[in-house]
C-alpha cells in the first residue's frame, strides 16, 4: 500500500513529509511551504466583560509539536507531555497525586479511567498505566505514531494511528483483540484525529471525509459515510480529511473536516440528517440544542444541530487559530494562539469573558470539570477555570 504524505495543517507552515508504516521522520524526508500568513484579528475590548477566577493552576511539561488533551476520571485529572511525564491531579484543586514517566517520548494522549491511563508515541507505542499508582500495566506495538488520545471502554484500550487503523488491546493484559484498517489517501492532515466511544460502538473518521461506525468488542464496520468529497485539482485542494472527535449526542454523532462540510447523522443506521459546507481543523462540538464549528479562517459558527442552519457567526477573532468550542451552561469557551480563553454567550455569541493564561498557543480542546473548564497550553499550563 502506498503510504501517505503527512500534512502539517497551521497557520505558521504546511509541512509535508514522506511516511513508512512504522516512521522514523528522517529531516531529509520533510520540506516546508509557508504560505503568506494573515495577521490575526486584534482583540475587540470587553467594556463590561465578567471576571473570570482561577479555580487552579499547574504545569505538566512541553508539548513541542504535539497536542495533549488532559483527562477527567474519577475526580481526577490526568495530563502528559512530550518528555514522557504523566501526572495526575486532584480535579477539584489542582494538587498533584503522582507524576510517573512512561518511559519514552509522548505523542498522544491522555486517555483513561478509573482503573487505566493511556499514551502513545510517534514511534508505534502504545503505553498504559495503573492510574493508582502510575506505574506501568503494559505496552504494545500499533503500525505507526498515535496523535490522539487513546480511549478506554468496554475492557479494552482503543488507539487511533496516523496510518488509518484502530487498534484494539485487552485492557487486563494488552493483547491485541482486533484491527480496524483502511487505505489513507496519499495526503493527509498530520492531525490528532481521534475517537468516539458511545454505547457499544466506536465512532471514527479519516481521510476522503469517511466517518466509520465499528462494534466496539469485534471491530466490525456497521456503516461507513462520506461526510465530504475531495475536490479539486492539485492534492492539497483534494484533501478533505475529518478533524477532532466526532462528536455524540442523543440519536446523532456529528463530524466536521477540512475543505469539506460539516454533518450529522442518525446513530442506528448512518442516515444523515443535514450537512453544509464548512471547512475546519478542529472538528465539530454538540450540545443538547447547537453544533459549534470553529472555521479555518478563525470565525465560529453555533449550527441548529435539527437542520444544521446558522443561528450565530462570531468573526471576530479571525487567524486567531482557534480551538474546539466547549458548551458549558450559558457559554461557549475556546482557546486561540496567543494562549487567551474566551467565553461567548451559548445562544447569542457575544463576547462574555476573556482571560490570559500563560501566552502560549492553546491547542487542545477545553475540558469541562465539575466546577469550570480545564485548558491546557502549548508550554504545560493547566488552567482551571470559571466565570
């Protein structure tokens, strides 16, 4: 099978670099195309924003080039870094319980629950934890670097790699219980593209715009969908991959992608119940009325998850290269690229709050915990948070 190009999506640089089925990113192998890079928006003024309270704070090391996404699990909090440390906090105040080293650098994580926690790395590792103590359960081989969190559910460890598979380890012992593969297209997003456990089923998406239903204790398909087509005459107009989580709520799991659109479909079956045309890097978010979608360009749009029509635009921070959008109570929180957390109102998008963490770039997702949001920064921040 032809292996893919991988395809570093920022707004700083797109890199692209030759790829083997267990890689080792030899420097020759990479080249680098900056694109002109427009200015991002200045920060409108908040004349009578809401204070925001630091509930807590904490740092948990580098991520470089990667994105951790911290983890919530039994009152408390998980987070790694590119240096291999793990470290578990008490949820409600921040204190640290352990910090343990998995032993090799990181790429992708965290996943867990009460008993286990999950990391990968860029050289096909997959590593588990005690999530007790921190000390080590088990590791396995997968065929290439893990990106996104692993996810723990139905006894097993789930790990997503870079080269279109799901692997499937027992979670007692790691033995490897099934592969879910496809072939990638030639070019794809180098993104953390991950999974979605609910109700007996693993939700997944990849390159072209295919989003997979799969029974999680087989790994057998039960639909495919395309959610996009890849359009266009050169690779990099034809790459449509899916970005983030899908995203599950009720009757319906929702996935956005690059160059392509965003949709929902019915769970049971894969029906799909609206899509439009929208392109992002950080894939969709649901709650119980709205879909949230923070474009390409940096402007966020609240979709009725019914019929997917526009009920807000909030365009202000274009080139902001914003994050996943968090629903939590009456806001929607998102980070941007200057390590700033902004809150909007859930059913308007006006701007309610703006706090600054430690002025690196926020990547990963926020997290909702019991009594505000958890983000993490590029530099290892952790910042608890609530209005």
């Amino acid at each position: 099978m032809r292996s893919p190009r991988l395809l570093f999506a920022a707004a700083a640089a797109l890199v692209v670099a030759g790829c083997s089925s267990m890689p080792s990113m030899n420097p020759i192998d990479w080249f680098k195309a900056t694109p002109v890079v427009a200015k991002p928006a200045e920060l409108p003024p908040l004349s009578s924003g809401q204070p925001v309270r630091t509930l807590w704070q904490a740092n948990v090391g580098n991520a470089g080039i990667f994105i951790f996404t911290p983890a919530l699990a039994g009152g408390s909090i998980y987070a790694t870094a590119r240096d291999g440390n793990v470290t578990k906090l008490e949820a409600a105040t921040g204190k640290v319980i352990w910090k343990a080293s998995a032993g090799a650098q990181l790429s992708g994580g965290v996943g867990a629950d009460a008993n286990l926690v999950a990391v990968g790395t860029d050289k096909g590792e997959l590593i588990v934890l005690d999530a007790d103590k921190g000390t080590l359960r088990w590791r396995a081989r997968v065929s290439s670097e893990v990106l996104a969190a692993p996810r723990i559910a139905g006894g097993l460890v789930l790990a997503r790699t870079a080269d279109s598979r799901v692997f499937a380890f027992d979670a007692t012992d790691g033995k490897r219980k099934w592969v879910y593969q496809r072939a990638a297209a030639s070019l794809i997003i180098r993104s953390p593209a991950g999974m979605t456990v609910s109700d007996g089923h693993v939700y997944a998406g990849f390159s072209g715009g295919k989003l997979v239903a799969l029974q999680i204790d087989t790994g057998a398909l039960r639909w495919e969908v395309s959610v996009s087509q890849p359009k266009g005459a050169t690779e990099l107009e034809r790459v449509t991959d899916l970005s983030g989580d899908p995203a599950v709520a009720g009757r319906e799991v929702c996935a956005a992608s690059y160059q392509g659109r965003a949709a929902c479909y019915e769970l049971s079956n894969g029906n799909q119940v609206w899509a439009r045309e929208m392109s992002t890097l950080n894939g969709m978010s649901v709650d119980s009325r709205y879909a949230y979608v923070a474009d390409d360009k940096g402007a966020v749009h609240s979709l009725d998850r019914t019929n997917g029509r526009s009920v807000w635009k909030q365009d202000r921070l274009a080139n902001r290269e914003l994050t996943l959008a968090l629903a939590m109570g009456g806001e929607v929180v998102f980070g941007d690229l200057q390590g700033y957390v902004h809150f909007v109102a859930r059913d308007s998008g006006a701007f309610v709050a703006r706090v600054a963490t430690d002025g690196s770039k926020i990547r990963a997702a926020p997290l909702k915990i019991p009594d505000g949001v958890l983000i993490q920064t590029l530099n290892g921040g952790l910042f608890a948070l609530t209005l």
